[in-house]
C-alpha cells in the first residue's frame, strides 16, 4: 500500500481513511461488547470511541501498509469481570471481524445502489472510496480469524472448545508471535500468510463486488 503514496498520492490518502475506519470500527466493537458483558476496563480507558487515534497500533500500521495485513490496539478487558470468562472472551474476539464483515456489506449494498442509478458522481465514490473500505474492511477481519495469538480467532477457538481442551489450546498462546513470523517470511516471493487469506478474501470480494479484480 505503501507505494500509492508516490504513485497516486490520492488514492492513498482514500486507503488510509479506509484503514483508519476499518480498525476503529473494529476496535470499538471488541470495546463495546466487553462493556456489555460486564467489563468496565475498555470504557475507563476510553476505547469506547469513536475516535481513530485511540485505536491505532503503530505497529499494526506500518505492517498493513509495508506488507498488506495489520492490526488495532488491543482492546484490553478483564476476565474477573466476566460472568463466563472463557465464552465471553470469544464473543468479544468476534465482534471484531463480524463489525469489519457488517460495515463492509453496508457499504457494497450503497456501491451497487450507486452504479444501479448510473449517476457519475456517485459511481466515482463507489469504485473508488466504497471499494477500498470493502476491501480493507474483509482483509482486517478475514486476517483476525485466523486461529494464532494474539489475532481474534485465537480466542475464538478458545471459547468453542471443551474446558480441558481450552485448557492445552492457550498453551499455545506463547508460541503465537513465533507463528505468525513463520506465516510472514517471504518463500519464493511469497508467504504462507497471502496464500491462506488471499483465496477467502478473493472469494468474499467476488460476492460482494462481481466486478472486483482479485488480488
């Protein structure tokens, strides 16, 4: 993505508003369902907003832009708060990819009411502002379901299993930033990583945008 800021400075402006919209959408989400359930600690640090900056992850950032896939803030919660820790945790970890999936459908249903009344001005806006927030939108929720620490699906995957098996799953949680290194080193100019989501986001692109060219 990086590069669109030296070849077209003004779509890259457009992807950085749709990234700053997917992760604060995102991030509040995970805040706000954790507050629901009975966990104060996103709202006294603020999380509950919906305000980017108290979202982004620098981090996170310079990985979506250098290599594709990023991350927000985690939302931080307390356990002790939750009436069934391991369950609600994985509620709160979905709602982070589920809010990404919803906000991007919204915005595929505006594109085709767009191009539907064929007006130049709204089919400008929806080739190339609506376009990108779908697609950052499905990258950063299809990424954050895949099952390895500290990513949502890890917990996830927690929150379906049986107490016992819960209880050797999170023992691979130390292991998880060796995993996610290992889906991100490049093998013949390529990596792991792209070749598990790229397929599942193509997929998803296609339903939602039949124009959309693959990635």
């Amino acid at each position: 993505m990086l590069e669109l800021l030296f070849s077209s400075p003004g779509v890259f402006v457009i992807y950085i508003f749709a990234l700053l919209l997917a992760v604060t959408v995102h991030e509040f989400s995970h805040a706000k369902v954790a507050d629901y359930l009975g966990d104060p600690t996103p709202r006294l640090q603020g999380r509950i907003s919906f305000n980017p900056v108290r979202h982004l992850d620098p981090t996170g950032i310079l990985f979506l832009l250098f290599f594709g896939f990023g991350w927000g803030k985690p939302v931080e919660f307390d356990p002790f708060n939750l009436k069934n820790p391991r369950k609600d945790a994985g509620l709160i970890s979905i709602a982070g990819p589920i809010s990404n999936f919803i906000l991007a459908s919204i915005c595929a249903i505006l594109m085709r009411l767009f191009l539907f009344f064929d007006q130049v001005t709204l089919v400008t806006i929806g080739n190339n502002i609506l376009a990108p927030v779908i697609m950052l939108n499905i990258i950063l929720g299809v990424f954050n379901l895949i099952p390895i620490h500290p990513l949502d699906g890890f917990k996830i995957v927690g929150a379906l299993l049986s107490s016992e098996r819960a209880r050797e799953w999170y023992q691979l949680e130390r292991f998880g930033l060796i995993f996610l290194l290992l889906l991100i080193i490049p093998i013949g100019g390529s990596n792991m990583l792209s070749t598990i989501i790229r397929p599942i986001v193509n997929v998803v692109l296609s339903f939602l945008i039949p124009s959309a060219g693959r990635l």
